[in-house]
C-alpha cells in the first residue's frame, strides 16, 4: 500500500507558504530545498511545517487543492500555518 502526503511549507526569507502532495516526501522536500522544483526555486530556504498522510492519490490531491481555497487559508491561518 502506497502512502500519499500532503504537505506545507514555510519559506524561512519571506514567510510565505507552499502546498503540495507526493508519495515520498522526504526526497520532495529535498528537491525543494536543493531548488529542483521551479514553483519554489530561489525562494527558500524552507522548512517543512505540516503534513497529512492519505491513502490514495485522490486524496491527497483532494486535500491539496481544499488547502489552496479560501476555507482551507482560513483552517491553515487558524492553525498558525498560514
């Protein structure tokens, strides 16, 4: 069984967040930090603050795109992961 995360992070230079899912997500954080992925480059370092793991893809990508709405910055802003 494949675990699928959804995960938040907190750019330490700017304060501003980034939400996205993987099925691996310490070699995607590494990616981020190492400025392999374009949605993040050169605006880290980061640091991961939130994750949820899931059990399918559908999921996760579920979750990710309620994370990206306005009721999902507001759960995320009430959490302090805003």
């Amino acid at each position: 069984m494949c675990v699928y995360y959804v995960y938040i992070l907190r750019s330490l230079s700017s304060g501003k967040s980034y939400i996205g899912s993987s099925d691996n997500l310490l070699r995607r954080f590494r990616e981020h930090s190492l400025n392999q992925e374009k949605a993040t480059r050169n605006r880290g370092p980061w640091e991961m603050v939130y994750w949820e793991p899931f059990g399918s893809l559908q999921e996760a990508r579920k979750r990710e795109a309620f994370l990206k709405t306005g009721h999902g910055y507001s759960w995320r802003k009430n959490k302090g992961l805003a």
